[in-house]
C-alpha cells in the first residue's frame, strides 16, 4: 500500500503542480498490485477510493513517482481484492493466488521507499539510461568511465563525459 502524493509534478519539465491525483486525492490510500510489466515497476496497477466517490473502489495504472510512503498491509476486504484484481463477485480466492507475498511485497516497499530517479548517460555504449539517488552524484563512475553531471530538473538528471567548464574566479581590485 502507499499514499498519493501532496504535490505531483506534470507537464513539460514538470513545471505544472497539481495537488494530488485527478482520480485520487492527496493522501489518498492505495493498494498496489504485484509489478505486470517489465519496467521495474514505474508504472504500477493500483486500487483505492476515487476521489469523486468515496464509497466504491476503483483500479487504475499510474506513475509510481506519484505514490510515497510504500508499506506492506493485509487486505481484508473482499471489494478490495475484487478491484485490485478485477475479478467478478466470488471470485476473491481466485485474486489471492495473484497477489503479494510477504517477501516479495517487503523487498518492493523498501527499494521504491529508496528515492531514485533516472538519468541519461550521454555516450555510453550499452546502458543510455541508469537510475541514480535523488538528487544525483556530481560524478558517476560507469565502466571505468567517469560522467560528470551536465543538467538535472525534476523529470530526470544528464551526464556527460565531458567535465563541467570552470569559470574564472573574479579578480579584486
């Protein structure tokens, strides 16, 4: 499970802050369905009280990026499973076998709780992208290479080969 977050990020270079989700309040509780895609998870099936109707259920696909505080909970409810899992009534038995273990859910919480963002590797042969701490290292050692931080907003950080130019320090006098 995890909470929407406060203040999300859209738009062009993320300059557009909106609160919350449009389908989900901020702060909202979500629970979150095992990762479907290959993607290390950055886009993530979710299921939680729309913010329009606080009574029923709602599944829906968003950015991980706009979820914090990942933990692990039980689902007890029955509409819960049913929506996280898009099953038919009693059909619940059928969502668990589908859903978390305890390990597995552990393990994603703690690495999604790291906060990471990705970063553009200019001239590297094999791997283009990598994922760096928030906010990133100045330097970042790749394969014996060393990439110097070029430019970073809050969509993602760049590195270049090419160290930063160094500006000459005023004269007094």
């Amino acid at each position: 499970m995890a909470n929407v977050a406060q203040e999300t990020s859209h738009g062009e270079g993320g300059l557009e802050i909106r609160k919350g989700l449009r389908h989900f309040a901020p702060g909202a509780k979500v629970w979150i369905a095992p990762p479907a895609w290959g993607d290390g998870g950055e886009r993530v099936i979710v299921a939680g009280r729309h913010r329009g109707n606080h009574r029923r259920y709602m599944r829906i696909v968003i950015e991980r990026r706009f979820l914090t505080n990942f933990r692990v909970r039980a689902i007890y409810s029955p509409a819960l499973v049913r929506a996280l899992m898009e099953l038919q009534p009693g059909e619940e038995e059928l969502g668990a076998h589908f859903l978390w273990s305890a390990e597995q859910a552990e393990s994603w919480a703690r690495s999604w709780n790291t906060p990471t963002m990705e970063a553009r590797v200019d001239g590297h042969p094999r791997r283009p992208f990598h994922l760096v701490t928030d906010p990133p290292p100045m330097e970042l050692q790749l394969d014996g290479i060393t990439y110097y931080l070029a430019h970073f907003n809050a969509r993602g950080a760049r590195y270049s080969p090419e160290p930063p130019s160094v500006e000459p320090s005023p004269t007094v006098g």
